[in-house]
C-alpha cells in the first residue's frame, strides 16, 4: 500500500479498504480523532463517525468525526477510488454545520411557534364558545397539559371566602398544605413561575420543594388567571419527568392565562346581567319577571298542588311618607328575609312591585297552603327593629290554588286571582289570609 503522505493539506485523508476499514492516514485525520495510527490502523471507518442529516434529510457528506475524549468535529466526506478500495477527503465544516444546526434550531422555534400560534387561535375560539366557568376552566385545564405536554394539569379559582379551590384537572401535590404553598406562592408574585427541579421550588418556599419530591413531581409551571389586576385563580401543569422551559413558556402561558381570565370576566358580567334583569335591586329577591318563568316551570315539572300568595303590607306607605324612602327600603329588605325564613327553601319568594310581594310553593293540600300563608302573617306583624312603634306593619295575604295538570291552569290567572284575594283581605281591615281556589 502507498503510504498517505501531504501532511501539510489542509485536509484529512484516510485510505479504506472495500469492507471500511482504515489502512492509512495522514497526521491531522490522526490529530482529529485523538487515537495513534496504530490504533486506527484497521479500524471501521464508520465507528468513528456520527452522522449529521442535512436540514430536509438529506444525506450529503456532512458527518462528525469522533474524538478520543468525547468531542466531535463536523466535516465535509469525499470519497473517491483507490488500488484497494477508497480515498476518503475530509474537510472541516465546522462552520457549515453551525449554520445547518441553527437553521434546523430556527426551523424547530419556526414550527413550535406556529403549533402553538394555532393552540392560542383554537384556545381562544374554544373559551369564547364556553356557557359556564365550569366548563370552561374545563377547557383550560386540558389545552394546558397539551400544550406543554405536562403529564397532569389544574385550574385553582378564588372562591367567595377569597380562597383557592381546585376548580378543575388533577393535581399531583399530596396535601392542602402542599397545595396551598403553591397556589399563595404563585398568586403573591402574579407573573408566571416555571420551576425545574425541586432545589428551584426550595428558593421559593422549602415546602414547595418538598412537596415536588414528595408526589415526584420534577418540575411545575403556574401562571395567575387576571384581568385588569383582578386575580381570578391560577392554573399549574406538573411535570413528571425532567423538564427545562425555553423562552415561549411564560409567554404562553401568559396568553393562555389572559384568555381565560377575559373570558370568565365576560362570563360573570353576563351572569350579573342576567341576575339583575331576573331579581329586585332594592331586596334582591326575584323580580315580576323571574316569577311569571318560574310559574311556567311550575307547570312543566310539578305534579302536586300550586299555591300563590299575594302579599301587600299594611302600614308601608305612611312609615315610607313619614321616615323616608331609606327607612322604607331596609323595611322591605327586612321582609323580604322573614317571607324566605317562614318557606322552604326551594319554595319562590319574589317582589311583584311596590310593598307587594308573591310567595310561590307546592303543597300537599289546601290546608297546608293556609298553614303556610298564616305562618306569613305572623312573621311580617312582629315588631321591626327600624320601625317605631308608633308605625305597625302586617300583611293582607291573597291566596290562590291550582294543579298544574288542570286545564285550567294560567299562571296570569293565580296572581290575578290572589291579588284580587288580597285586595279582599285589606278591605277587611288588613292582617288576614283570604282564599281563592282556580278551578
């Protein structure tokens, strides 16, 4: 075999035989993969190279050649015959192969920004489709674990006591304590939190830490759910498997976070629209409106006996002209309490309007709709703690009973029956039930 000499081109140059095998080389090939000749001499060539696929797959010559010690050197492959077999010339292409590399790191950022991109754009659609907060923290909880492909995800909103509760998804964390150190810490920094590994959590609060290696957790990210500083709740994805977080983590949590917040705070005006066009701003009781829906629905579920009470009060209007209208709306607030202390609970207490309130329940009988209609009386003629005693209040009751499979059945007829009941009652002198039956 012809010795390679040239050790002074810029280039690596090895003979191999048919099978790969290495039969000669000049001194920097030798150089670059740290091994003598003699230890080389024979060897497959393809054992010290690992390949590097091109940006669309391709195979073109761009190899590493491994070192001794680990490292790798990028270099451009020819090949070329020989007496015995092949003359391989190896140029460093270091510098392509940083190029390359950055074009498939840039193609990758390109591809995950899009996926993503497309995650926020279908997120988006999906909270705005939502009707309830359940469903949609559903919503949120699931694109969550997807979108970082997190092995568990949940959803932590601020009930009324101004507490965490976990709202929806699945949450690794083994106790409320160890949950509550997550949630009070994530909530008092408002921004998003991605820990890695639990001697991150340990800088935050031990416990934290603690509590990650406790259910095995190896790294959590949170972000708060708020609108125009308003906190609603936060959600977390936990990790079960080692997890760095590049760049577009918080930013997409961030989104996904800001989307959800807008959407539950679209939610809650709809409901408090709802709840005002539905209830009386004065006791908030149901208004007129919500009476004459609630009575339909009276008539497509229940099977028993309907009972409507009309209630007027005696004495409003000269404790209304005498004290002042502030005087007259604690009293109507004060009744409205007392009609929904004497009635069950799944029982209508609504403001028809003025000093007149309708009382709405299914009874067993008549009797027990004149129980329920007196036990009324007796509430509304105790004194009031407002009220001097000079002024007393009582209630003049209409009353007013049907079946709702009757075909008679009207639910304009049952108030206009037990308000002209009522009128009935107060012209009697007041402070008495009156009955009307509809056929």
């Amino acid at each position: 075999m012809r010795p390679i000499a040239a050790d002074d081109l810029p280039c690596a140059l090895v003979e191999v035989d048919g099978d790969g095998r290495i039969q000669d080389a000049n001194e920097l090939f030798v150089t670059w993969t740290g091994l003598s000749m003699s230890e080389l001499n024979g060897r497959s060539f393809s054992s010290l190279r690992i390949r590097i696929p091109g940006v669309d797959g391709r195979d073109d010559g761009l190899v590493r050649l491994a070192h001794v010690d680990g490292s790798s050197r990028a270099v451009m492959v020819g090949r070329r015959p020989s007496e015995t077999g092949e003359l391989l010339t190896l140029v460093d292409a270091t510098e392509r192969a940083e190029h390359e590399q950055e074009m498939v790191r840039s193609h990758t950022l390109q591809e995950r920004t899009r996926n993503r991109l497309e995650l926020i754009i279908d997120s988006s659609i999906a909270f705005s489709a939502a009707t309830d907060e359940q469903s949609l923290v559903d919503i949120l909880a699931s694109t969550v674990a997807k979108a970082y492909q997190a092995e568990q995800s949940a959803v932590f909103l601020i009930d009324e006591l101004e507490m965490f509760t976990q709202a929806s998804g699945s949450n690794p964390l083994r106790s409320l304590e160890q949950t509550g150190s997550l949630v009070t810490q994530a909530s008092q920094l408002r921004r998003v939190v991605a820990l890695s590994g639990a001697a991150a959590a340990d800088e935050i609060a031990p416990v934290l830490g603690q509590a990650m290696r406790d259910a095995g957790v190896h790294a959590v990210l949170v972000a708060p759910i708020q609108h125009d500083d308003v906190l609603f709740g936060l959600f977390a994805a936990f990790f079960l498997h080692p997890r760095q977080f590049d760049s577009e983590a918080a930013p997409l949590a961030d989104a996904l976070a800001g989307q959800a917040a807008q959407a539950i705070t679209t939610l809650r005006l709809q409901r408090q629209l709802e709840h005002a066009a539905m209830h009386d701003e004065t006791t908030g009781l149901p208004n007129r409106r919500r009476l004459e829906t609630q009575l339909i629905e009276y008539q497509q579920s229940a099977s028993s006996l309907v009972a409507t009470l009309f209630i007027d009060l005696d004495g409003f209007k000269r404790v209304n002209d005498a004290l002042g209208h502030h005087t007259g709306d604690l009293l109507l607030r004060e009744v409205g309490l007392r009609l929904q202390a004497a009635v069950r609970q799944e029982d209508l207490v609504a403001r028809y309007g003025g000093d007149e309130f309708v009382v709405v329940c299914e009874v067993p009988e008549v009797a027990a709709a004149e129980d329920v209609a007196d036990r009324i009386r007796r509430s509304i003629e105790q004194p009031f703690q407002d009220i001097p005693e000079g002024f007393p209040i009582s209630a003049s009751i209409g009353m007013s009973l049907a079946r709702t499979q009757d075909p008679g059945w009207n639910p304009d007829r049952l108030i206009r029956e037990a308000d002209h009941a009522m009128y009935s009652a107060k012209n009697a002198g007041g402070n008495r039930v009156v009955g009307a039956t509809v056929a």
